[in-house]
C-alpha cells in the first residue's frame, strides 16, 4: 500500500515538472526583463546624481583658471608649487571622506539586497512562501524607477504648491527699490482679518537660500510667512528681483541693504502707524542685525526676531576648520564668481551650496546621497514609499532655489566667518564707515528672539548663539536642524507651533510677536486678539 502511495506521488511528480520548469522558465525571462530595466533605472539615477553633485564644479574651475591667471604672476614659482600641493592634499582629504562614506552606504545596502535576491532564488526553485526571483526583480524595478523617474517629476510638479505665488492673489506689492520688492503677505486661512492697526512685521528671507522656502507648502499649512499672516499680523516680505534683469543687484553693498530696508519700514509704518518688527532668517538675520546696529532704522523698528542666523561664524568650528584646511592663497570669493551675460560679476549661489557640502563631504557625497534615498524609499516592511509632498517640497528647494548673490553682500559675511567678534561685542565688519556692535541692540531698548536649531549642521548654535556673550537676548532652542523652523514647525499642529509656548516655556517667533503687541496695545487700552470674518 506505501509503495503504491509513493509510485502514485513520483508519478504525479513527473508529470508536474515539465509545467513547472515552463513556470520557471517564464518567470526567469520576465525577472529578467525587469532586472534590465531596474538596472537601466539604477544607472541613471546613479549617474544624474553625480553629474547633480558635479555641476557647480565646472563653474567653479572657470573661476578658479581665470583667478589662477591674475594671481599666477603674484607668487613665486616655490610658492605657487607649495599652495597647489597642499590644495591637492586638501581635495585628496575631502574625496577620502567621500569614498569612505559611499562604500559604506553602498556595502551597507547591497549586502542587505544579496541576502534578499538568495532568498527569492530559494524560494523559487523550492517553492517556499515568500517573494520568489520575478516579485523580487518586479519590486526592484518599481522601486528604482520610483525614485530616478517619478521622484523628479513629483519635485518638478509640487512648484504650483511651493513658495510665494502673488500673481494669485496670495499678497499685494507695496513699494520697490531698484534691487528689492515688498509684498505684504495675506492669510491662508480665510476666516482670519489682518488688523489693520496690528504691529506689523517684515521678514527678511536669506540670499542665497532664496525666499521661498518662508513660504515652504502655504496650502498644507507649513509656511513660516503665513504662520505670522494667520493670526492677523500685517506681515511683509523682502523679495529679492532677478540678477539677470537687474543690474544694480550685482554692485550692490550692505550699506544699500539697509537703505532699502528703511525704505520699506517707512511704508510699513505709513500703512500700520506703528513700528515694525524686523525678522531674519539665516543669512537674512544677520544682515537685519547688521541694518539695525548702523542706525539707519532707528524709530522705525522696535523688535527684533532672528532664526537659525550665524551671529559669529567663527564658531561654526566645522567649517572654520574646513576653511583653514585651504591655503591663503584660494580664500578669496573671487574663486565663486561668474559673469552674467552683460558682463557683470555675481557670486555663483550654487557653488556656495557647494562649499557647504564639500564640508559635510561624508553625508553629502552624491554615492552616498543616493543611497541615502534608495534606502528611504526601500523600506524594511516592503511597502512601497509615497512620496510625500514634503519630500517633493524640500527637494525643490535643495534643486532649484539656489539664488547668486552681490559680491558686497557675501564679503560681509565671509568677514564673519573668518574674523571673530571682538571681546567688547564688536562685528568684524562695518556699514556706512560706522562701528557695530551687539550692545546697541539693549541700548535701543529692544526685544531681541533669538531662535536657532538644536541639530543645525549649517548654522550651529555656537555660531547662532554668540551674541548671548555680550548682551541679554531672549533664546528659544527648536529641535532639529536649520530648515525645520520654516518648514515642520511652522505648522500650527506641530509639537512646537510657532505661535505656542513650548519646550522649556520657549516662546516661539509667532507668540514673541503677539506678545510684544499685545503689551503695547494693553499700554494703548486697544484689544490685541485677531479679529475674524463673520461668516
């Protein structure tokens, strides 16, 4: 009877194997099809990563050749042999973080594929549970064209929903100047009314950062702008114009930044009768420190909020250090100028970026960004990602906001960050010929929040925090890096929403505002609360 039972399953056996080597065989030419495809993805995303990464450097090396023709005749021959050694020493030190960094990543993610394409074979031949060799190049497949082909065109698609959009009714230009616009910003939120007799207050976005990532996804609630606009604050923003159509932006001075800024504090103030809060991020709160010290805005502003601003570059050690690596000789911004079509030179705004990443070389290697992403989107539960519109938003910035920038105004703060703030509390730079100093924030009796991130690897908080040296200043520490005050915290939801109290009772830039006006406006006897439509 068994040796029936075992004759009767051999032969059903044999007369299975032909339709399952024909299964096997189909599988194998499909997983095949979508193996080449998935390879073709992974090349090309591997590909337009580093030529992303390597774009600036061709800028920067006509720079540099055009620089190198100048200075070659102003070194000796020893000492021209010297710099160029010790700057090939320091770029053989950058590529080995690169290379340490990107085998890394790459061993890290293509020892965990091995593991998963030896068990999809097993599966296959034995016919074990679990995703066999065609679910396993399928998803492979999927999830590379996912990341190099439908990732870019969700990051070239979220525009519409990204930044500052005036022309759709979203603010109103209020006056110019021949190199900036000022737009009040109205609210998201329809039911709100901006008080028309409400403390007003003008935000200064960064340069070459650019001004939209304060108006990071208005729709979805994170703007840092709209966050001011959505409890009824009148809020303007400085919006920079366009270098290739404005020449004055190219010669332009710190000194014609604050002219500016007086400028449209004087309308603010024509509108609204009341003083304006000034309110810079990054690099934009550095040079309102620097407008407001000058003098030139005096009785005009009486609040002051800065967010995640180098006060003293020279504490950023990391990239003081990176700085000090190269020779004298290329410590010149001359190495990041481009000329425009007319002529006219501007400091190229992505081989800034580019420097930034050069310092952090062992996270921003194109390799090991990519895999960073491949691992993102390649999740441990199998799931395929959604790209989110945040994702696409932040990417957008990181790919297409990068502003040039005036000689001038980038002197000013790489002075910053290669000379130290002085003992008294005096900057290393100057405007109108006239001396600045932290202690002429307290001497005109005004309010200072100054806000930074607690992992901010751009600016970090010893370089935010150095005014705290010399003076008296109001701190509120956000979790996370230098972004996340735009972007994650600017929702209304979010654990520290800029218009709450949160952390260790810090006071966020939206609250530190509508407090201050509500302290004038009791001294005035006039409610504070933003008013709303009837409905």
């Amino acid at each position: 009877m068994r040796e029936g039972m075992i004759h009767v399953e051999l032969t059903e056996e044999v007369l299975r194997f032909p339709k399952r080597m024909r299964d096997l065989n189909e599988k194998a030419v499909i997983a095949t099809i979508a193996q080449i495809k998935a390879s073709q993805a992974f090349f090309n995303g591997f590909w337009q990563y580093y030529f992303d990464f390597m774009a600036p450097f061709w800028v920067a090396m006509n720079s540099f050749l055009v620089m190198e023709k100048v200075k070659i005749g102003q070194y000796t021959p020893e000492d021209t042999v010297r710099d160029y050694l010790e700057l090939f020493q320091f770029n053989l030190q950058i590529a080995k973080k690169g290379v340490i960094s990107s085998l890394r990543s790459a061993n890290e993610y293509h020892s965990r594929e091995w593991e998963r394409s030896f068990a999809a074979v097993l599966n296959t031949w034995v016919g074990t549970e679990g995703p066999d060799i065609l679910d396993y190049s399928e998803r492979k497949a999927r999830l590379f064209e996912a990341l190099v082909y439908e990732y870019a065109r969700e990051i070239r698609d979220i525009a519409p929903e990204f930044g500052f959009h005036f022309d759709d009714g979203g603010g109103e230009l209020v006056a110019e100047t021949d190199r900036f616009l000022l737009y009040q910003v109205f609210p998201t939120d329809h039911a709100v009314k901006t008080r028309k007799n409400g403390k007003p207050v003008l935000i200064i976005p960064p340069y070459v950062l650019g001004a939209n990532i304060l108006a990071f996804l208005p729709g979805e609630g994170k703007s840092y702008t709209h966050a001011f606009a959505n409890q009824g604050i009148p809020t303007y923003v400085r919006i920079m114009k366009d270098f290739e159509t404005t020449p004055a932006l190219a010669v332009m001075t710190g000194e014609d930044d604050a002219l500016d800024t007086r400028v449209f504090c004087e309308a603010i103030m024509k509108r609204h009768g009341r003083p304006v809060t000034l309110n810079g991020y990054c690099q934009g709160g550095f040079v309102a420190v620097l407008d407001i010290l000058c003098g030139e805005l005096d009785g005009m502003v009486d609040a002051l909020i800065t967010c995640v601003a180098p006060m003293d570059g020279t504490e950023s050690q990391s990239l003081v250090e990176y700085l000090e690596h190269i020779p004298p000789r290329f410590r010149d911004l001359g190495y990041a100028l481009k000329a425009l079509p007319d002529g006219r030179e501007v400091v190229d705004g992505k081989v800034m970026s580019w420097v930034y990443k050069l310092k952090s070389m062992e996270k921003e290697s194109p390799i090991q960004s990519f895999y960073r992403d491949l691992m993102i989107f390649d999740r441990p539960d199998n799931r395929e990602a959604k790209i989110t519109k945040t994702a696409a938003a932040l990417n957008h910035w990181l790919v297409y906001e990068r502003n040039d920038l005036p000689p001038a105004i980038t002197q000013l703060s790489f002075d910053s960050y290669t000379i130290p703030v002085s003992k008294d509390g005096t900057l290393p730079v100057k405007l109108f010929g006239r001396e600045l100093n932290f202690r002429g924030i307290p001497e005109r009796d005004m309010p200072w929040l100054l806000c930074y991130g607690a992992q901010d690897d751009l600016v970090n908080p010893e370089a935010a925090l150095a005014p705290q040296k010399y003076i008296d200043v109001e701190v509120s520490e956000f979790p996370r890096g230098h972004g996340a005050i735009a972007t994650s915290w600017s929702h209304p939801a979010s654990e520290c929403a800029l218009h709450t109290v949160f952390g260790k009772g810090y006071r966020g830039p939206v609250r530190f505002h509508l407090d201050l006006e509500a302290a004038q406006e009791a001294q005035r006897g006039v409610s504070g609360r933003p008013r709303r439509k009837k409905r």
